[in-house]
C-alpha cells in the first residue's frame, strides 16, 4: 500500500463514520469507518517511513578498469 491507498482508506472510512445514516443488521458503519480511518493513517505512516528510508540509502560505483600499457611483469623465479 502506498500514499494513496493510505488517503483513499481515510477518505472511506471517514464517508462511512460521519455520511452515511443507513443501518445494516448486524454491522456498525460508524466502527467500519473508524477501522478504515486508522487503516489509512497507518498505511500512509508506513508509506512515509518507507520512503524516507528508500531516499536515505548511498550508492557507490565499482570501476573494474584493467590497464593495457603497462607490459606484464616477467615471471618470479
């Protein structure tokens, strides 16, 4: 999940807390959105640290060069 799933879980969870008035037997709208709510917000907690870390990391270029005018030296005897 990213950033905007973590936006899209608020955005749902706060449609079904405070906009919708409907009753289904047996389900509370108002506790499903509290849960999508707190889903979101650890979901774009999560996506925010995770991509700091990712902007944190260093990268080092290995350059295997093999130098061709220098003669070999001769063989140890």
């Amino acid at each position: 999940m990213g950033i905007g799933a973590g936006i899209f879980l608020i955005v749902v969870g706060a449609i079904l807390s405070f906009a919708v008035s409907d009753h289904v037997s047996g389900v509370d709208l108002t506790v499903i959105g509290y849960i999508c709510m707190g889903a979101g917000v650890l979901a774009l907690i999560l996506a925010l640290v995770l991509n700091a870390q990712r902007s944190n990391t260093t990268h080092r270029e290995v350059v295997d060069v093999e130098r061709r005018d220098v003669p070999p030296a001769p063989p140890a005897v």
